[in-house]
C-alpha cells in the first residue's frame, strides 16, 4: 500500500471514504509489489524528528490511529510508505486525518447599517394596553412574560422570534418571577379584592398549564430562587414586612419577618438574597439558610423612595438598576458594603423613572428603559457606563419629557440578546449585544509526544506492528 496526500476530497479506499481536512492520508493500493526486506529505503535527516509521530500512529492490530501529532503530519505527505496488497486491507488499514485547531470564537460583526435594537409586535389581548407585563423570566429559548394587568402570559420565543400568550386563571397581577426547573413562579403583587385574597402563579412550562397556590400576603415586588424555593422581595406598597416564600416543592407558602419592607427586586448570591432598596435607605439580605434578616446601609444622601428597581449579579457583587437614582448601586458581597458608580445623562428624583429591570451578558450589564430613550449599558470590567438608542417604538405618554413613557419592565437574556418586557409598549424589545460570552474552560492538554526513536528502533516498532500483514520500506520520492 501507499500513504499519500489526498487534499480535500473525498476519497474512498476499501470501502472507507474519507473527507479530508487541509491534509489528509490515505493508505491505497501499491502499484508494484512490496519489496522483501523493511527499512531499505534512504531516510532524510529532515524526518528524524518526525518519526515519533508516525509510530505512534500504528496500534498493535495494524491499524492507524484517528489522530496525529501535527508537527509529524505536517511532513508525513513527503514520503511514500509502499507494502501490501488490496487483500491485506482487512487487518484495519484505515487513514490518517490532520485536522487544524478550530479558531477560536468571536464576536458576531453587527451589520453596518443595522441597530442593535429592534423591536416585535405583540398580538392578542396584548396588542395594546398599559401596564401588560412586569418582569421577564427565560427558560432556554423561550422568555417568559408575568402578567401586570394582563389576562395572559406573554411567551417570546427568542429563536423564532415569534411572541404568544398563555391563558392564566385568577384575577390577581404579579410582578417579577423566578425560573425553578421547567417551571415559573410569579410573585404576588396585588388583588382587586384586597388583603387576604391573593395567590401565587406558576407556569409549567412542558404544559403550558397555569395554577395558582393560596398566600397569606400580598404587595411583593420581584423574586429570585434559591435551590427549590422562591422568596419574594416585600414591596414598597401594600404589603407586610416580610419576605414570601413559595416551596416549589410542597407548593406551600410562607413569609419570614423582616425589619423592614419597601424593596423593589431581588438577587441571589449563593445562600444569601439581596433585596433592591426603593423606599428605604438600605439594602435587605435574607441568609436562607438561618432564615436571619439583615441590612447594608446605603448612606444618607438617597433621602427620596424610587431609588433603585431590578439586580443583577456579576461575579460577587449586585448592580442595581437607577430607577429614580443618576447612579448605579452596587453591592459587594464579599464585604458587605454598599457603593455607586456615576452615569451619564440620568435624572435623579421620585419622577425620574429611568430604568426598571437589568440583564447580564458577559460582564457588562444591560438596564431595562423604562421612561429612558436608551438602553443603559454598565461595563463592569472598567466601571464606564453607556447608553444605546432606541428605535421601533409606538406612540404613548410622555414623561419629563422622555417619549412613550414607562416602555419595558424587566429584562432577560437568551444567549447573546437581551429581551425586554412590555409595559406600555406594543411591543417587544430586543437588543442584540454583539458580545462573546464568557469563554469556555480550555480543553485538556492533549498528552506529550513519545520520546524520539532512532533508525532501528522507529523500524522495529513498525515491523512488531505489521509482520506478516503489510510491509513497508521508508523512502523520499521527491
């Protein structure tokens, strides 16, 4: 037989076709005989160090290897290996492919004219109407939206984008979920009925079946999960100084007392839970394991409630979205200490309604517009915060001058893309970050080289191999 270059066709040899990669090597018939003796052939000093790599290539049965070291493929094409007949091809006589390392991924190229912002339609009941939805949960592809004063959950399918809804029973309105498994569970914001009559929501999403549990509270704002269960942030009105627990497990409903109330959403960071201060001038931690309520202090100079609103988590610290702040808050979990990073072009105050609801893609952080004309955009690596333009949005009220006020409420990620929740808008929002996600973990160092053989020892190893099937003789024919 004879080892030679193939290219990058398809090559088919005793019945096994090879697709070959930059270089590929394919054992096929010899034109001549073999000759009687092993190792005749003249041996060019260049393939001494290339020698290694192509015995290694040959297993005990005969058969080469899938693999090859890429420093001996890359001369292997300049020597002819000749031996054997046709007939000898089934003790395993099989190929030898050298595949180039994948380039490394990169960042997808946004098209020149194009805007990272766009928009899709709502349809159905939410074609229009205020107010439609308060949070955004994702489950794979699929986001899901929790209904405000919607009859419905918005679903959006981020592959398609194709955006449906999901019936949901009761008249009770939520704000904020949380994914636990398949399934979402939306926190209890308020009931036409009053105090004492409430529920909490949950969404299977293999079914698309809507149940709803009992719940002695009411008036939270947002929820994060930890393990099986969701606790709820206790919300700036009509609502206890607790925090509401929902066992996704049991399917039963509890709070834990708490100091204060007046938290507008709510992060995880291991054990512990982080609740976004609106009213109150510090920041709520609830340690689920002891079920013990403490507080950061976020200092004197937010006096006004509408502080911040949605959270976020980035290595170990909490970004909190300004809603009526001009700054970033900032929670370092390691220390637990409270601080802000300044931003561009917000206004402070109860009326400033900037942003309500955060996502992250990689390390930076992307802050939902509520009344803002823009998308808020913290780069956590350096601290610089940004803003992109909106575009597609329908009309609706102004506000402080910002047009089509209170726009999106809450904000998910489904791999590179950032979608936003309806508030007032006909629509949803979605932002296309054209960022790289956190690298994979490098692969495994692949295993060092054998030791270089000599001249009889690379032709004692191929004849151990081969003896008494294929025989070969190293020569140079160029």
């Amino acid at each position: 037989m004879s080892l030679k270059a193939a290219g990058l066709t398809a090559v088919s040899s005793f019945g096994v076709t090879v697709i070959g990669v930059k270089t590929t090597f394919v054992l096929s018939p010899s034109p001549s005989p073999p000759p009687p003796d092993l190792g005749s052939g003249e041996v060019s000093p260049a393939c001494r160090g290339y020698r290694t790599p192509l015995a290694h290539l040959l297993d005990v049965s005969g058969a080469v290897a899938a693999t090859a070291w890429s420093s001996g493929a890359a001369l292997m094409s300049s020597y002819l290996i000749t031996g054997a007949t046709a007939a000898e091809a089934q003790y395993g006589c099989q190929c030898v492919e050298r595949y180039e390392p994948a380039p490394p991924p990169s960042s997808p190229t946004p098209p020149a004219s194009a805007s990272p912002f766009t928009t899709i339609a709502t349809t159905g009941d939410a074609a229009s109407g205020d107010f439609k939805y308060s949070g955004a949960v994702a489950i794979g592809e699929m986001v899901y939206f929790v209904p405000d004063e919607q009859n419905n959950v918005g679903v959006f399918n981020a592959t398609s984008n194709i955006f449906s809804t999901i019936a949901k029973t009761g008249e009770c309105e939520y704000s904020g979920g949380a994914a636990v498994g398949t399934k979402v569970v939306f926190a209890p914001n308020r009931c036409p009925f009053g105090y004492g009559k409430t529920n909490v929501g949950v969404l299977d999403t293999t079914d698309n079946t809507f149940v709803t549990f009992t719940a002695s509270e009411q008036g939270y704002q947002g929820a994060v999960a930890v393990g099986t269960k969701v606790y709820f942030a206790p919300g700036y009105i009509r609502s206890g100084k607790n925090v509401g627990v929902f066992d996704t497990v049991s399917y039963l409903f509890s709070t834990v007392d708490t100091s204060s109330r007046g938290y507008d959403g709510a992060a995880a960071m291991g054990t512990r839970v982080y609740f976004v201060p609106y009213d109150y001038r510090n920041v709520g931690v609830l340690d689920t394991v002891t079920n013990a309520f403490t507080t950061i202090d976020t200092g004197a100079e937010d006096t006004f409630d509408s502080k911040y609103s949605g959270a976020v988590t980035v290595g170990n610290k909490v970004y909190m979205a300004p809603r009526g702040m001009d700054t970033v808050g900032v929670v370092d979990t390691a220390t637990n200490s409270f601080s802000t990073i300044a931003t561009t072009g917000l206004r402070a105050g109860h009326y400033a309604r900037n942003y309500q609801g955060a996502a992250v893609v990689g390390d930076k952080v992307y802050f939902t517009p509520y009344s803002r004309d823009s998308v808020g955009v913290l780069d956590t690596t350096t601290n610089v915060f940004s803003t992109i333009a909106l575009t597609g949005q329908t009309a609706g009220s102004t506000f402080w001058g910002q047009s089509t006020a209170s726009k999106y409420s809450g904000a998910a990620r489904v791999g590179t893309r950032v979608i936003f929740a309806p508030c007032h808008q006909d629509n949803v929002g979605v932002l296309e970050t054209y960022a790289s996600l956190p690298p994979s973990p490098p692969p495994a160092a692949p295993p060092p080289p054998p030791p270089a053989l000599t001249d009889a020892a690379f032709n004692a190893a191929i004849a151990s191999c081969l003896v008494g099937r294929c025989q070969f003789t190293l020569s140079n024919p160029r």
